[in-house]
C-alpha cells in the first residue's frame, strides 16, 4: 500500500510524529499546518485520506471537514484532538468525518483508523467503477 494520507495539524511535532507513524505503516503522508493549505494539498495530491486536528487557529477541524466534503464527498476524514467531548465527536460524524481519534492515541490505534479510511475509499472507487461499467451494458 502505498495511499497517500494528508496529516492536518497547527503543531509541527505532532504532524512530524503522525507523519513518521504512517511512514512506518507504509503509507506516503503529507503535511499541512493550516486549513486552507490543506485544501490545496487536496486538490494538489489527492490523498486517500485526511487526518487533521480538530482545535487549529483559523479553519478548526470541523470546517476544514465541511469544505473537503463540499470538495469531494467521498473524501475519508478522520479528526483528533486532545480536548474531544463526546459531543464533539457526534457533531463530526454527524458532519461526515470517518472516524474521531482522541489524544493522545497509540501508534498502532491511528494506523488502523487510517487504513480503514484508506480501504473505505478504495471501495468507494471501485464501488464506483463497477456501476459505470455497468451502466455501460444496460
């Protein structure tokens, strides 16, 4: 597998760890500080996934999903932060993000999540492609 996974956080460290956790599980990540360069790194790279921080100065998480899944709906988002309520985690995935991750989290935790996100929209596609060859027959 080599899906590239764009990492969203305001806090260098914590994209450096998350980025070098999916390196180790063979996944290509990117990098954002903020996001509105997370969303031209969408459009740039077209990542198999997105995992962003929920609390950023400017665009928090929560509008960063809204506007990746104005862009691209099928487009797996999975949230973290360390100051998640229950109800922050509802209002996400009421919104459309895949998973929500709580800080601080194990490696291998982050990794599954991922590649579940990762496989979901393998699916999606493929999902996709077998409907228009269909289509195509009818």
């Amino acid at each position: 597998m080599n899906d590239k996974v764009l990492v969203v956080d305001d806090k260098q460290m914590m994209r450096d760890s998350v980025a070098a956790t999916l390196q180790r599980a063979e996944l290509s990540p990117v990098v954002a500080a903020d996001g509105q360069t997370a969303l031209n790194m969408v459009a740039k790279h077209r990542p198999s996934a997105v995992i962003t921080d929920l609390k950023m100065p400017a665009m928090d998480g929560l509008a960063l999903l809204s506007k990746l899944k104005q862009a691209d709906d099928q487009l797996p988002v999975v949230l973290m932060t360390a100051y998640g309520t229950v109800d922050d985690a509802v209002k996400a995935m009421k919104d459309g993000a895949f998973d929500f991750v709580q800080k601080p989290f194990e490696g291998d935790q982050l990794v599954m999540v991922v590649q579940r996100a990762v496989e979901h929209r393998q699916l999606l596609q493929e999902n996709a492609a077998l409907r228009s060859n269909a289509s195509a027959y009818d």
